[in-house]
C-alpha cells in the first residue's frame, strides 16, 4: 500500500512539473522591429549620412545637367554660323551622348541610393535582432512575433521596454 501511494504522488509531482515546463515553454512576446530601429541612435546616424549621400548624387546630378545645357545653349544660339557642318555634328553628337548620360545617371543614382541604404540599415537590422533573441532568451521567451505582422493574437509581453533597456535606449 505504502508503494502505491508513493508511486501517486510521484507521478502527480511529474505530471505537475510537465505541466508547468509545457506553460513556461509557450511563453509569447511581440515587438515592433521597425519602432525599436527607428529608436536606435545608430539609425539616426545611418540617416543623416544617407540625407548626405543623397545630397551629393544631386549636386553631381545638378553638375551634368548644368553642362548639359551650356553646351545645349551654345547650339541653340545665333553663334553656329562659327563652326563647320562637321564640327556642328560633332557638338550635336556630344550633347546627344551627354543626354543619355543623363538619363542613366538618374536610374544609377536610385541604385546607388538604394545600395547604400542596405549597407547602412543591414548592421542595425542584426543587432536589433539579435537583442531580441537575446532577451527572449534571457527571459524566457519561446516565441516572439513582429507586432506589425499580428492582426489578432492572445494575450502576450511587448518586448520592446525590455530589448531598449538592453540596448541603452531611453
């Protein structure tokens, strides 16, 4: 009698424990990424050398196009009569040229833009996520959603406080 009751506690004890493991281990957490980047001082920093690079490939842009329109101007007055059939074919085939210049430097610089985007915001994705991961590791987390993506879900921990106070972030 003695081992039958003693054989009950101790599967109640392991049911008991298997069922508190299985509630600590669907601990849930949500956290918007987008809110915890655009906090972080080095997406400021990633900003304003993007403002500046973006200012440069328009001061470049400005550049060709003012030097376009010198040369285009120059056709376009009375001062032709100067040149020779050839060299006015010459002056026309240069400013058609610089033309395309043009028209391709505008989808260059989107892609360079873009480019330099990826490079700047890349780091501070993977930190950001990987403080996230930290965290939830830290306090127990198992599954942590992108607030931005969750429509419904059950009752859970906002992440964010806890991965800025682990980032320094006020």
């Amino acid at each position: 009698m003695k081992k039958i009751v003693t054989i009950v506690v101790v599967a109640l004890s392991l049911v008991f424990v298997a069922s508190s493991q299985t509630k600590a281990q669907s601990k849930i957490g949500y956290i918007s990424i987008n809110e915890l980047i655009a906090s972080m001082p080095e997406a400021k920093k990633a900003d304003s050398s993007l403002q500046e690079f973006q200012a440069a490939l328009a001061q470049n842009f400005d550049d060709m196009k003012r030097e376009f329109n010198e040369q285009d101007s120059l056709l376009t007055t009375k001062d032709t009569a100067k040149y020779t059939k050839a060299q006015l074919e010459i002056k026309r085939k240069n400013i058609g040229e610089q033309y395309l210049k043009l028209q391709g430097y505008t989808q260059q610089a989107q892609q360079q833009m873009q480019q330099k985007q990826q490079d700047l915001v890349a780091p501070i994705q993977k930190k950001a996520v990987d403080a996230v991961q930290t965290v939830a590791k830290e306090s127990g987390y198992t599954y942590v959603f992108a607030k931005d993506a969750l429509l419904t879900y059950p009752p859970a921990d906002d992440l964010l406080p806890l991965v800025k106070k682990k980032l320094n972030i006020k």
